[in-house]
C-alpha cells in the first residue's frame, strides 16, 4: 500500500534541469577559449541529468578535454579537483537563474505541480528529494510556494551519495517513518529512477526533453511507468499505486 508519494525537483516539478544544463553549458564556454558551441554542450548534458554536481562536472571536463583548463583555475577558487573549479565557475551563473522568479515560475511543469497537490490532500506523506543543494532547493521552493506541501525536503547536502545511489530516498523514507516499499517516487531522470528502485520504492517516470531519449533507452523502468503525455500522468499514477497494492 502507497503511503508516501516522494518527488524530484529539478526537471519533474520545475524546468531548473534547463537551467542548470545551460549554466554547465556557459562554464565549459569559459573555460575554453574556442570551446564547442552551447548546444553541444546541451546534448552532452543530458547524458548527465540527474547525478551529483560531482559526476556532472568531470563527465563534462571528460567528454570536451577541459580537464587542464579548469586545472589552471583551481588555485583561483582554492580547490583541490579540476571538476570543483567547473562547480565554482558555473555557480554563479545559476545562482543569477535562481534570482530571477519571473524565469522560475515560467518553467513550472503544470501537470506534476497538480499531481503534487493531490498527493498532499491524498496521501499521508508528502517528500522532496533533490539533488541540488538546500539553499538552491529552498530558493526555488519559497519562489514557488512549495514549502508547505512538503514533510520533509532532502537534499544533496544530506547524503554522502548522490543519485543514482538510493542513499536520498533511504534518508526520506525514515524521516517520513514509512517503508521504502509504500512510497511511490516521481522522477524524470534515470538516474533518479535507479535511486528510487534500488531504495526499494515504487516509481513512475515523466520524462522531459532533456531525459527523454535516456529514460527510454536505458531500459530501467518498464514503459507503462514511463509517461511522455502529461494527460495521462493521473491514470498511470492511479495504475501503479492499484499494483503496489497487489503486491505482497
């Protein structure tokens, strides 16, 4: 039985992936002289949805060989990794996104906001897990009027592990005082999918244009879970919750 329905921020409620995505894009550009052009960071990106500042910004120092250049301004910030100097630079510019609520109210996802206020009248608990970090996170949920349909937040400054390690959603899960097993988690990323299955949960997938193609191709979640029209996102929910109930 479904108790708890837990969800992703970044991508699933609100478009900040884009944003996020675009301020990696615009680091790697600094960093690089005669770089590629953005959209090809874009692309190489959305490889990346999902996972921790940590593996995004050396999967993005790998895949343009950058890891030099960003060496060279490691003693700028005082940072001890190449990949933490592309963390320092891209800052900034996400946090000038983040600043901006005209820009964060226009990339709401109406169709998981509306899932989300269901679950808070539906559902005995309601969670957040986030890999971004608590001050990045409260910011876009004070601008968006979320805190209060949240019990509990979680975000990357609570886990060692980010996703797709399930480290976020065992830490979720205990501080809602329910099993793994009665949540259902809402996620648009494989990466996020993997955490939530291999903490145990229930999960169903909305896709965005960034994870689309990955959260297909990876095979992680059986397609009837995985929703590309928002209009059935209710039916696909109200058909994993009746299977979570069937389950023993």
């Amino acid at each position: 039985m479904i108790r708890a329905m837990l969800f992703d921020l970044d991508g699933t409620l609100v478009q900040t992936e884009r944003l996020k995505a675009v301020s990696y894009a615009r680091a790697v550009r600094e960093l690089s002289a005669d770089g590629p052009p953005e959209e090809e960071i874009l692309e190489a990106y959305k490889d990346l949805v999902g996972l921790s500042r940590r593996d995004v910004a050396v999967g993005l120092l790998e895949r343009f060989g950058l890891e030099e250049a960003a060496r060279r301004r490691m003693g700028e910030f005082g940072v001890m990794a190449p990949w933490q100097a592309l963390v320092q630079v891209r800052l900034p510019i996400y946090e000038q996104m983040l600043a901006d609520p005209v820009l964060l109210r226009r990339g709401v996802w109406p169709h998981n906001m509306a899932l989300l206020r269901q679950a808070r009248k539906t559902c005995a608990k309601v969670g957040l897990a986030t890999m971004s970090g608590c001050h990045q996170a409260l910011r876009v949920l004070e601008v968006l009027d979320l805190r209060g349909l949240f019990d509990f937040v979680a975000t990357a400054d609570d886990v060692e592990h980010g996703k797709p390690d399930p480290a976020i959603y065992h830490l979720l899960a205990a501080e809602l005082a329910v099993e793994p097993a009665q949540c259902l988690v809402i996620e648009d990323s494989p990466s996020g999918v993997r955490a939530a299955l291999a903490a145990g949960t229930a999960c169903v997938a909305v896709p965005t244009p960034f994870t689309r193609r990955s959260m297909h191709a990876s095979n992680v979640l059986a397609e009837q879970w995985i929703v590309d029209d928002p209009e059935t996102l209710p039916d696909v929910v109200r058909r994993r919750i009746a299977a979570a109930a069937e389950q023993p």
